[in-house]
C-alpha cells in the first residue's frame, strides 16, 4: 500500500487536495484528527494534548488501512504535529519524534501557502504561513522522505498531484 501524506502551514489546500485525490482515485482519505480533538476540548489545549493527538492520528491511519489495499491519502500526520509543537511550544515530545520516524508516508505533498487565508477558529498563525511553510520544507529534507511542493490553484494542485501518484503506483 502507498501512503501520500499531506503537510503544510494552516489554510493551504491539505484537507480540499486529500478530498479531491480520494475522489479521483476512489480510495479513503484519513481526516486530520486534531480538528476532531480540539472541536471536543472544553478548555485551552497545552502541548502534553499534542501526544494525545499524536495518538488519535496513528489509531486513525491503522483503522483506514484496514479499508484500502492500493493508496491511502493522509490529510496531515506526524509532521504536522511535530512542526506546531516546536513552532508554538519550542520543542516536540520524544515519543512523537520517535512515532514520527517510524511512521512516515511513503510520499508527501507540501502545500505552498500561495492560497488566499481562510479563516477559520481552530487556526492561529495566518501571518506565519510563510515560516511555517520553510519549517516544513526543512522537515522534510532533514526525513529523507521524498515529497513535492503542491503551489497553484486548485485545478493545478490537483493536476499536479494526480500526475505524481500516477507515476508512483
């Protein structure tokens, strides 16, 4: 099975780009459980509730690979959490580095922040898209993991992103 994963700074096409790809590939997408967690907390969240999601987003790509056989497409996983929690807190918990390196997607797509900002009240930096973005990227290259920057509209994002799975199934 191929796993895709989605990453990039807030409002930048992750969830739209999964969703569009599940559809055109007939296959599953895995919805970003943080949004779940957060709609669900009755209180500020504190890094330690980063571990928890974290956990709720591996528990959900086991659950979602039980379903498909060829591709499955991750609309955020362990990089996201990593990067916010360095980038909010200044540092990441060792159980979720190490969840990291031994779950990554065999690709990713970094979503350029070249989209007009959505608001939307669980996001926090739209100022920081930028940052956020050359932290990915850095993330990235420092993984080894191969990826592909994903810039222009959504057609193109799209386009772009369906010729590149094409290639590696």
């Amino acid at each position: 099975m191929i796993t895709v994963g989605i990453v990039g700074p807030e409002s930048t096409g992750k969830t739209t780009l999964a969703q569009s790809l599940a559809q055109h590939f007939k296959t599953l997408w895995v919805p970003e459980y943080s949004r779940q967690f957060l709609t669900q907390l009755d209180r500020p969240y504190v890094q330690e509730d980063l571990i928890a999601i974290a956990r709720g987003q591996l528990e959900a790509e086991r659950q979602y690979k039980k379903k498909v056989k060829d591709l499955l497409l991750l609309d955020t996983d362990l990089f996201v959490v990593k990067i916010w929690s360095e980038f909010k807190y200044g540092s990441c918990d060792p159980w979720i580095l190490q969840q990291l390196n031994m779950n990554h997607a065999s690709f990713y797509f970094l979503t350029h922040h070249d989209l007009p900002y959505e608001y939307d009240p669980l996001r926090e930096s739209p100022e920081d898209r930028e940052e956020l973005f050359h932290l990915y990227e850095a993330a990235l290259k420092e993984a080894n993991v191969p990826y592909l920057i994903i810039r222009g509209d959504e057609e193109e994002r799209l386009e772009i992103a369906i010729q590149r799975i094409n290639s590696i199934l």
